[in-house]
C-alpha cells in the first residue's frame, strides 16, 4: 500500500519550505476554539480530527490550508457522528 | 505481541500495513532503533480515531535511529540520530 498523503516524512522535493511567518484569520482561531470545545465536551477527539484530515482525497489535501483541513475533518466526523447533517451546513451559508 | 523493553534494548519497527489511523510514520517501518526512553502508557489513537475509548492503554517509547539507516543515501554526519515516539504494538524485538 502506498503511504497516505500526510504520512510524507522523507519524501523527495526540490521545493523550498516556507519558513514565513503568517498571522491567523479570525476563521482559522474560530476553528481552532471550536475543535476545543468539541473535545472538552466529549463529542469528538483529537485522533477523529486527525482521522478526518487523512480522509480527505489526496488533491483536496494538497490544496487546502491547515485549518481548511480541520473544517473538513469536523464536517466529516460530526456528519458521520449524525451531529450536523451536510444539509443543515448548506442552509446555513445559504 | 512483544513487550516490556528497556533503554538499550533494539527494535525493530514492524512493517506491516495498517489502513485505518496511526501514528507510526511510514519512513520508520521496518528500521531498527534503541529503546532510550519508557514513556508511560496512552489510551491507543488508533482506536480513539474510531469514537472507542482507547483502551486498553498502550505504552509508548522514545526510539533513537540512527539517520543512514532511515535514509540509506544520507550524508551527514554519520551519528546524526532521529528521535521517534513509537507505540509498543508496533515494535518487534530486533538482533
């Protein structure tokens, strides 16, 4: 089996790391209270976090940003939990 | 399952594939490392990952690699080392 997209320690590239620093949008902080408050709330864990991000297909994955992955891993894991429904996220940014 | 290992003790990491969520990092599999630490035991993320409790608790260790024998074409210094936190299931007494 081939490794999954995160497990990517060692792997070849003649890119550059970005070592800039960036500042946080309000939404990214959001997100990162919201999974807070997921947790202490028991509703879900950080490893379903984690489980969520590397669900994501491959291509997303590289696209997204690192909150932009934690958005998805909550609508994945909280739809699959039968907390929210894809509906109800989709009505609301109507 | 093995177990029970203490600093000095060589380990193998295993190879096997595992689908669902780990944390065993894909360029540590099947390289052999040294016990340098016991940590205590965690509730296990691989069933954590799936809404389960986590239990049983797993230990976890600090395993010290040498870098030529993660990377095989490594140039640096030859006692450059990698530490890796490894769960127990998923080390292998090594020779």
């Amino acid at each position: 089996m081939a490794q999954a997209i995160h497990d990517r320690g060692g792997w070849p590239t003649d890119e550059p790391i970005d070592m800039t620093e960036h500042g946080l949008a309000d939404w990214e902080l959001l997100m990162d209270a919201i999974v807070g408050a997921l947790g202490a709330r028991g509703v879900m864990n950080v490893d379903e976090l984690r489980r969520g991000i590397e669900s994501m297909d491959p291509t997303a994955y590289e696209a997204a940003s690192y909150y932009e992955r934690w958005l998805f891993a909550v609508e994945t894991i909280l739809a699959e939990k039968g907390v929210v429904t894809p509906d109800e996220l989709e009505e609301q940014l109507r | 399952m093995s177990g029970g290992f203490t600093p000095g003790d060589k380990v193998r990491v295993s190879d096997r594939t595992h689908p669902g969520h780990h944390r065993t990092p894909g360029y540590l599999k099947g390289k052999t490392g040294t016990i340098e630490r016991v940590h205590e035991r965690f509730s296990n993320p691989e069933t954590r990952a799936y809404g389960e409790d986590g239990r049983p608790a797993q230990r976890l260790y600090l395993v010290g690699f040498e870098l030529p024998e993660i990377w095989s074409e490594y140039r640096g210094a030859t006692d450059d080392r990698l530490a890796a936190d490894v769960f127990e299931h998923w080390l292998e007494p090594a020779p």
